[in-house]
C-alpha cells in the first residue's frame, strides 16, 4: 500500500497560543531544522512525530525557548520569545511552561513531594501552600503514596507520574512531553498518557507530545511530522 502523502505544514495562525515559523536550527555542521513551522491552540494536544534525529526535540526545545534558533521566530501568547531577556524566559518556563521529558529528570536529593513542589518554590509560593498544592497533584495522579520517597525509591512508572505532576502543578498553558513513555514498559506508558490528556483536558493545558510511536500520536487531537528537520502534516 503506497503510504498517504504528507504536505507542508500550513502557516501558523494568527490566533494560535504558541507558533514557530519559518524555524532553522543547526549544530556545527549538522542542521536539526529547516524552515519547519507550527501552530498549537489553546487546550490542544498535538503530537509531533518523526525518527530519530529527525529533528522533533530540537522543535520542541525552540518552541519551549530552550534553545534559539538560527532563523525564524517564536510567539507566546502574541509575544516574540527571542524579545525576553534569559530571565524572562526562565520564568515563563516555571510558570507558563511544563515539562516532562523521557527519564522524567526529577531531582534525586529531594523527595517526590519536594520534587513536585519545586516549580511552586523557585515562583516565591512558601513552602506550606506550595506542598499542599503538590500533594493535591500527586493524589490526582495515583501516586500519593510516593510523597515522602525519593526517585530512587519509586518504581518507572510511579517516577513518570511524579515528574507529570510535577509538569502540571503551576498550571501550565502548555505541556511539552518529549518521549514521556519512552522508559516505560506499554501498560505504564498508557496509564501515563491517559492521565496526561486527562489533566490536560481539565486544565485546559495545550501538550506538544513528541514520539516516534503511533500508539502515542494516538492520543492527540493531530499529527505533525518532522521528517529532515521540516514540518510535514498528515
């Protein structure tokens, strides 16, 4: 069967809560992205797909005001990203931004209730009402009993949904989820993926997901993919 033919993905729309146009980004002689675009609404969940190396995290991390591209521009919310300053941009990250990526990154030395409260903290929430609003997070993601446990001591599964707590719990606009499943066997990624859209659809979050798994994409509004550092839709 000849596969369906992928076309260029369209310009970003002028409403969109969070575009990348015309993005090119590369690292020493190696180009990640060129000339790939992308529009995600408020409250949509989109995920972006292609193999490895296609280019898809280096998207994500310009969209997320991680990395700067060489060309093109990033909008949030109207507002062009590269017109912050650093500190501007961190704390878009800690407020308007969430985050859950592949090995779920929690910090090792604090426990999980600490971990998810973290965000709260670095906003200047004292540490009270910022564990309390943890707490509620971990118990609405089935893993209250790991609060007084370190990372190491909680198993994949229970560690992704602490790091996805710890994504929601600023009430993000947008979630960015790079390979959120990646380290975990099906039935942990699944349950991480439906409590993921779940918390989204109530908060009202946007989620870029990036995967290279159709079963993921299954779970978003809509597909992009990234194929030789271009945006291509299905």
């Amino acid at each position: 069967m000849t596969a369906p033919a992928l076309a260029p993905q369209p310009t970003p729309s002028a409403t969109a809560l969070l575009s990348g146009t015309g993005l090119a980004k590369a690292f020493g002689a190696t180009t990640a992205l060129h000339d790939a675009s992308l529009s995600i609404e408020a409250g949509e969940l989109v995920a972006v797909m292609g193999a490895s190396g296609s280019g898809k995290s280096t998207l994500l991390h310009c969209l997320a005001g991680i990395v700067e591209p060489d060309a093109g521009s990033v909008t949030y919310q109207g507002s062009r990203l590269s017109e912050l300053t650093d500190a501007g941009r961190s704390a878009l990250r800690r407020s308007d931004f969430g985050f859950l990526f592949q090995f779920g990154q929690l910090v090792p030395e604090l426990t999980c209730l600490e971990n998810v409260a973290l965000p709260l903290r670095l906003n200047g929430l004292r540490r009270r009402p910022a564990e309390q609003l943890a707490r509620e997070w971990l118990e609405r993601l089935e893993v209250s009993g790991s609060a007084g446990r370190r990372p190491s001591d909680v198993s994949g599964g229970e560690g992704q949904r602490v790091a996805l707590a710890r994504a929601l719990v600023t009430g993000p606009q947008v979630v960015f989820a790079d390979e959120p499943t990646g380290a975990l066997d099906s039935l942990n990624g699944e349950r991480v993926l439906r409590l993921l859209r779940a918390a989204a659809r109530e908060s009202g979050a946007a989620v870029v997901l990036v995967t290279h798994e159709a079963r993921v994409a299954a779970y978003a509004d809509r597909e992009v993919v990234v194929r030789d550092g271009r945006t291509l839709t299905r």
